[in-house]
C-alpha cells in the first residue's frame, strides 16, 4: 500500500461508485480526502464513516458543472487540510433517458452531460491547479471512459465528453509538466457502480443476471468493482507512476481488445 501521509486530495462524484471506492482507499492510505458532490447523505456518510476510523475526510456539496461550486471546493479543501496535492475529476453521469440520437438530443441533456462529463474536469483543474503550484506540483487523474475511444449506438453526448476527456488530460498534461503536474486519464469498461445498476434496472428483469450478462461481455468473465478502479488511482497518483503523464489507462477486463467481429453469437468464422 501506498503512503498518501500528508497528501490532500479531491474527488468529485465521491459520494458513490467509484469515487466513494477511490476516497476510502485514499483514506486508508493516510491522505486528507476531500469528498464533492451533489449527494449530500451519502456524501456525509463517507465522510461519517472515514472518521469513525480515524480518517482525516471532509463533505462539500458541489455541482462541479458550476465555476463557484468549483471554487468553492477548492478553498474548503485548503481551509481544511493547508493545499492540494491530488485531484480525482471523477463525476460524471449518463442518464437512462439520454440514449438518443444527435436529432432527438436537446440541448439541454447535451449541456447538461458535457457540463457535468467534462466542463466539470476544466473548472476543478482551472481552481486546483494554483493550489499544486504552490506544493511543487500534483497529480491529476480524469475519469474518461472506454467510450471515449469507441462508441455504442445512441450516446452523443456521452461519447464526445469522454473523447474531449481525453483531449484535455493531453492538452494539460503538455501545459504543467515542467511544473511537476502531471495529468492522466482512466478508461474503464463496465464497473458495477449505482451509474451502472441505474442503467442495468432500465432493462427490467433480474438486475444480478443482468449485471452477470454485461459481465460476460468482458473477456475476464465480471464486470469491474470500485476496487479494481481504486487500486489503478493510488497507483497512478502515487511517484511510482511519476514517468506517466499525458496518457491514458484502460481497465476493462479486456473489452477494448477484443474485435466487434470476435467471438458471440453471429460472428464470422473461418467456416463461414
Ligand atoms: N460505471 C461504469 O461502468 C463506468 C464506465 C466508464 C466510465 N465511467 C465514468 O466513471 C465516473 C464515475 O462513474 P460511477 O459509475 O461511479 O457513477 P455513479 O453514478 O455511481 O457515481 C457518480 C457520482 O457523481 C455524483 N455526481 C453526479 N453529478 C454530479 C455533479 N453535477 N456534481 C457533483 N457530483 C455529481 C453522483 O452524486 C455520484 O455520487 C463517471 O465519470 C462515469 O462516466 C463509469
């Protein structure tokens, strides 16, 4: 394990799913964690729970797609712990009823996925990045997606804020690297997360022969858990990854290698 000692770090979206698996390791790992989201009680239970073990853990509520509440976390997080070392742009959302084509996608739902997918990671960069400044430095880590490298029918929106994810984590990782700030980005596949389970529930039936199914999808047989997430956010914030910056990681059990035409039912074969 990581010593995160003295280290203060931010995650947006850390009330649930990956963010709140990411924030408890973090935790664990000796680090100040500063958790930001919409979702004041479950956002507040974390936080409960880091200090009943003796955890350093503050709660703001934020909407990161919003520059003051941006800000906002930002300045909590030095009141609290003194500076910021590491933040984990992680928020976002895909919400059931978005799967639409770019006709029948108003521009409200277009505005609200990017604000919250990716202008979210601009602002808390933009209000973060003096704070490293004045440490020597800082690890930034944007949740991207693998659907910002391929794509399924029906997500506009989604898919161009994961792709501009992973635009902007090169773009900052460019413009900060010879002040110690480096940028990195994750791509999971299919991670067992409420995002997931929300979208898992939309097909009725059962939602654990659901879950198995999209698991099966995935070369390892399961879907993800936060800790498989966590664990790669530790590694990547920690100076053993310290020659990474500009790049981004998939973790996905394989899916990303795994061609459309390999493999399941109705796929070509030598026989064919
Ligand atoms: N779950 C997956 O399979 C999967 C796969 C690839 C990428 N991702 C990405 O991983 C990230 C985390 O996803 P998750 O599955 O843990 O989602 P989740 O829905 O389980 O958790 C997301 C968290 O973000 C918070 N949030 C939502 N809107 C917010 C806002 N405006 N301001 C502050 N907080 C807000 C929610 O309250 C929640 O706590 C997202 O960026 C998502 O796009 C998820």
């Amino acid at each position: 394990m990581v010593d995160f000692d003295g280290k203060v770090v931010i995650i947006t979206g850390g009330a649930l799913g990956m963010g709140r698996a990411a924030a408890h390791e973090f935790a664990k790992s000796g680090a100040a964690v500063v958790v930001a989201d919409i979702d004041d009680e479950a956002g507040e239970r974390n936080v409960r729970r880091m200090h009943d073990e003796s955890q350093n853990g503050l709660f703001v509520r934020a909407d990161v797609s919003d520059a003051c509440d941006c800000r906002g976390v930002v300045e909590a997080a030095v009141a609290a712990f003194g500076g910021v070392d590491i933040l984990f742009n992680n928020a976002g959302i895909q919400p059931p009823d978005s799967y639409l084509n770019v006709e029948d996608t108003s521009e409200e739902t277009w505005d609200r996925i990017t604000g919250v997918n990716l202008k979210a990671h601009f602002l808390m960069s933009k209000y973060t990045i003096p704070e490293m400044r004045k440490r020597g430095g800082g690890v930034i880590i944007n949740n991207a997606s693998v659907q910002g490298l391929q794509s399924q029918p029906l997500v506009p929106a989604y898919a161009a804020s994961k792709g501009g994810v992973l635009s902007l984590t090169r773009q900052m990782a460019l413009d900060y690297a010879s002040e110690g700030i480096r940028v990195v980005a994750i791509c999971p596949g299919t991670i067992d997360t409420e995002m997931v389970r929300t979208v898992a529930a939309q097909e009725g039936g059962d939602i654990a022969q659901t879950l198995a199914r999209y698991g099966a999808g995935h070369p390892i047989g399961r879907i993800g858990q936060g800790g498989d997430i966590a664990a790669l956010v530790l590694f990547l914030a920690s100076d053993a990854a310290s020659f990474m910056t500009g790049t981004h990681v998939v973790i996905d059990g394989g899916l990303m290698a795994m061609g459309a035409w390999a493999g399941g039912a109705g796929a070509a074969t030598e026989d064919d």
